[in-house]
C-alpha cells in the first residue's frame, strides 16, 4: 500500500514537475521586471483573471463556438481523410499518384490560403471550418495511407489461405493494421485544427471565439486578459490531447504489446 | 540538486539572452513604425538621409500596426516609436506612464465606410439593419460608431461584424458583409474592384486619426540632443513633402511597396505634419478614453487616465526655439 502511494506521488511529481518549473521561471522573469511588467503579468494575476473570466461565465459562449468549429473541421477531415487515405494505400498506383499532389498542398501553410477561403465560403463559421478541415485532411489522409500499405503482408497471406475475402482481408486485418498510424494522424490533427481555427479568428475575425478574444485582448491592452485566454487555450489544447490518448489507448490497446 | 542547478543555468540564460536584446549601439537610433502612408514622414526621412545628415544611424523595425511599435518601446527594443492616438487612449489605462508622445506626424481622414450600392446602400441611413464589418478596438471600431451614431443610428440597429484587417476586403469584395469601416489604402482598392457598386462615407468630422511619435520618457530626457536630432531630420522630410510633393509620393510608394496611384489618389487624406497641438490631441484621446471606459466589460471600473501626461511638446519647442 505504501509503496502504491510512493508510486503514485512519484507519478503526479514527475507530471506536474515541468508545470511547476515553468511557473517558477515565469515568477522569477516578473519577479526581476527582465520583461516590462505591464506587458507581461505576474503567474499570480493571470491565474486570478483566468478565475474571472471563467467565473463572468461569458467566455463559455467563445470556448464553445471555438470548440464546435474546430470538432466539425476536425470531423469531416476524418470522415473524408480516412476513407481517401484507406483508397491510396490499398490502390498502389492512386497512391503514387496522388502522394506528390498532397505533399504540395499539406506544405502550403493553411492561413496563408485565407484569402480564397473568405471568397469561398465567406467571413462566418464556414470558412473556418474549411481550413481546420484542410489543415487536417492531409495529415490524416497520408498516415491512414501509410498505416495501409506498412500493414503486415504475412497475415493478410495467412488469411487468404484460409479463404477470406478481399473484403473480409481488409474488414478484419488492413483495417486494424492501419488503425494505431490513423489514429496517430488524427492526434496530431487535433494540435493542428485548434491552432488552425484559433488563427483564423485572429487573422480573420469573428463574432465569437478564444482567437478573437485574445486580439481584442491585445488590441485593446488588457494584458492579463491576454495571457489568461492564452493560458486557456493552452488547457484546450492540453485537455483534447489527454482525452484523445485515454480513447486511443482503448482502442488500440495492442500497440506496443505485441 | 541537478534540477536546481537546471533551473539556475535557464533562469541564467534567459536572463543573458534579454539584457544583450537591450544593449544598443552608441549613436545608432531603432525606430519602430509600420509600412503605411501614415507612416510617411518617417520613411521620406530615412530615404533622403535626413537621420544620417543629423549624425543619427536610424535602423528602422517595420512592425504591423502601431499597438506593436508600442510594445516594442515599453519593452525598451527600440527608441522611437510611430504609434496612432488610440493605442494612447488603451495604454493609459494600464497605469504605465514611461512612455510619452513628442509629436503628431500626420492627421489622417482616411478612415470611411465602404457599402455596397447593390445592398439597397446608398445614403448613410440605410446602413440600419445591414451587415458591417468593423476591427474591435482599432479606428475602424471608432469611426463605424461614431459615423452610425451621428446618423441616428443605434449600435443595435446594425448588424456589426466584428473581421480583422486581413480579411476586410475579401469580405466587402465576396459580398459576405454590406458594408466594412476600415481605411485607405482598402477603401480605394475595394471601390477599385466593385467600380460602381461602391459607395464611400468619409466624416472628418465623426473621426480624424493621428500618428504620433513616441519615446520612452526617461530616455529621452536623458538622451535630448539625440531626439532633437530625430526631430530635425523628420522637419526635413516634412518641408520635403511640401515642396516635392509628387517625389516624396514615389518615395513612399517605393518605401510601402504600394501602387503609386493609391498613393497618389489617397495622399491628401494624411495631412502629413510635425506638430504638436495639445489640446487638439487630449481632446481626441480623452473622448475616445470616455467612449472605452463606456463600452469595454474590461475598462468599465477604471478611471479614465489622465492623458495630459503622456504629451510632451518640450522636445519640439527646443526644436523650433533653436532655428
């Protein structure tokens, strides 16, 4: 039992050990005025305005429209990048194909395209909803693709000996080879469609959202405003990435165990 | 122990990396301003070699917008700043009283709503109930509510769009909004690309924007000669642009990288000057202070700042008493 506790209390030292170092640099950075004090507040104040903010309750209708956005982007991207990349990987020749085509189009920076974004799909929710979507496909579409064509050859041998079908080869073995690549092409597209959509809302504006919170913030001076939101988005960002290893580590509870 | 001594070695190297940022060269000058017509003084200064002429080696910071020369000053990067008049009016409420405003450089009408005709838009009454885009806390935010409210119209009766610079022209252009307040150098190339379609509200009298140069106050108290200096040599630019005007527009089109014919067609929309009225300037920043104080959640509890304090014309009166 002890040692369960000892274990425990390591585990929860170790995780929150990086949070705490970077507080202190934080406090010693104020502490010192190294950076101007009016444009870089203390942990202290931040954290207290982090409070007010979630306790107005205001802020609740930014984080939900950032969150709808970025999950219906994120969404559509694997709906559509799965199926995409399931095709390439399992079709050789589309895949070569289509390989260079992706490759140009996942390197173009996502918020340099939002001028064609805006004439597209106009200045409201769709437009940020298709570039999430765009900055997500591709990383999605290439790894599910990957996972597809590095799946294990002797298996699906195996499984044809035994007489199973095309469709129950790739229903019961590709799929599931290809699944922990996918599923690691989504995680980091989760990263990529909040960055993506807080961006757009900074770049391009909109009614609500964390992004155009944070430039009005920044805009209009309101300094600890500016760090709590960003702090904010942070925890965002940090809650979507733990939950998505727990689901994932449901899923796929094999990797790394065979 | 090693994380101790980890944590010393960062806190070590962070605090390095920002004093070298902070060591500046002898008679070298950074001047942070942005590449835009407001901006223009300062440019026609560099290009002709005014600053050289005056024994000053200005290296200038091209920044986005003038809440970013701000910054740049407060955190002591460079020394001269060209900031607009309402980033005073928000930074006075942060309490920070280092920095001070020397001189206007140019008084500019360039702010003005631009509506689509097509939109049943022809009359600035008709803007009730339409769709118009406007950026929060920048001059657009400031025009779009004082023109609307000066033609009866109630906030409520819009339908105000809150879209970054960036995005304002796609927007008018791809019909997303009605109508967009913004400024020159947007307004005349949307009008360029609707053509007929397009109708401009300009009202000097609901807005008139202001550049300013800016100085941390301890450093230019302790530096005079050298901003006296800086002075003279955007004196020389401005006596320039009046006399050649049509050379100091080539100029700045060269300097922004902008079509000259923008320059050309927008250019007596900046009254580009070196001045300081007082009293014209608290009056602009102390309305809009009351205006912050009055709509902005964040600013409603504080006390509007004494904005008196963030205006020195002694450096300008050293200037004009010397010649």
């Amino acid at each position: 039992m002890t040692n369960d506790i000892k274990k425990w209390f390591l585990k929860v030292v170790k995780t929150l050990g990086g949070f705490v170092v970077v507080l202190i640099i934080w406090q010693f950075v104020h502490s010192l005025s190294l950076l101007e004090p009016t444009l870089f507040p203390s942990p202290k104040r931040t954290f207290e305005t982090l409070f007010n903010i979630i306790a107005a309750g205001n802020i609740l209708l930014d984080l939900s429209v950032t969150i709808i956005r970025m999950l219906a982007g994120l969404g559509l991207a694997v709906i559509f990048g799965v199926i995409f990349g399931l095709s390439i990987g399992l079709i050789k020749p589309l895949y070569e194909s289509a390989e260079g085509v992706i490759d140009f189009f996942r390197s173009i920076p996502v918020t340099t395209l939002y001028p064609i974004f805006v004439l597209l799909f106009g200045i409201g929710h769709s437009s940020k909803i298709a570039m999430v979507f765009w900055a997500s496909f591709f990383v999605i579409a290439l790894n599910t693709a990957y996972g597809v064509i590095q799946s294990t050859k002797v298996r699906r041998k195996v499984a044809k000996l035994y007489g199973a079908s095309n469709i129950q080869i790739f229903k019961w073995i590709t799929f599931f080879d290809a699944l922990p690549q996918t599923l690691i092409g989504i995680r980091v597209a989760i990263s990529f469609s909040l960055i993506v959509e807080i961006l757009c809302e900074m770049f391009m504006g909109s009614e609500y959202g964390i992004g155009q919170r944070i430039t009005e913030s920044f805009t209009t001076y309101a300094i600890p405003e500016l760090y709590a939101l960003i702090l904010l988005s942070g925890i965002l960002g940090f809650s979507f990435n733990r939950l998505f290893v727990v689901f994932e580590k449901k899923l796929v509870p094999w990797v790394g165990k065979l | 122990m090693k994380t101790a001594q980890s944590i010393i070695t960062i806190c070590l190297l962070i605090t390095l990396l920002i004093s070298c940022n902070q060591q500046k060269k002898q008679n070298t000058v950074t001047f942070a301003t942005s590449k835009n017509m407001w901006c223009g003084l300062g440019l026609i200064a560099y290009d002709k070699g005014y600053f050289k002429e005056e024994g000053l080696d200005a290296k200038i910071s091209y920044l986005e917008s003038g809440r970013y020369c701000l910054d740049a000053l407060v955190s002591n990067s460079t020394d001269f700043a060209t900031i607009v008049e309402v980033n005073i009016s928000y930074f006075g409420f942060t309490g920070n009283k280092s920095v001070i405003d020397i001189a206007s450089l140019v008084s500019s009408t360039s702010s003005g709503i631009i509506a689509l005709k097509s939109r049943g838009i022809n009359k600035p009454e008709d803007l009730k109930g339409k769709k118009l885009a406007f950026c929060p806390g920048t001059t657009s935010d400031i025009f779009a509510n004082r023109f609307i409210e000066k033609h009866g119209i109630k906030a409520t009766e819009v339908n105000l769009q809150k879209i970054q610079p960036l995005a304002i022209s796609s927007a008018v252009i791809s019909g997303s909004v009605d109508a967009a307040s913004t400024w020159d150098p947007h307004i005349f190339n949307i009008s360029k690309t609707l053509g007929e379609d397009a109708i401009v509200f300009r009202d000097p009298d609901a807005y008139t924007g202001y550049l300013t140069l800016a100085v941390r106050k301890d450093w230019a108290y302790a530096n005079n000669e050298t901003v006296i200096s800086f002075l003279k040599a955007l004196k020389k630019a401005d006596l320039f642009a009046k006399a050649h005007k049509e050379e100091a527009q080539l100029i700045v089109s060269k300097m922004i990288n902008l079509d000259i014919d923008v320059v050309k067609a927008t250019w007596d929309l900046h009254n580009m000057e070196l001045k300081l009225d007082k009293a014209e300037m608290l009056k602009a920043v102390n309305s809009q202070g009351i205006w912050i104080n009055q709509t902005m959640e964040e600013y409603t509890d504080k006390a509007i700042p004494n904005y008196s304090e963030y205006f020195d014309s002694k450096f300008l009166d050293e200037l004009n008493s010397s010649k």
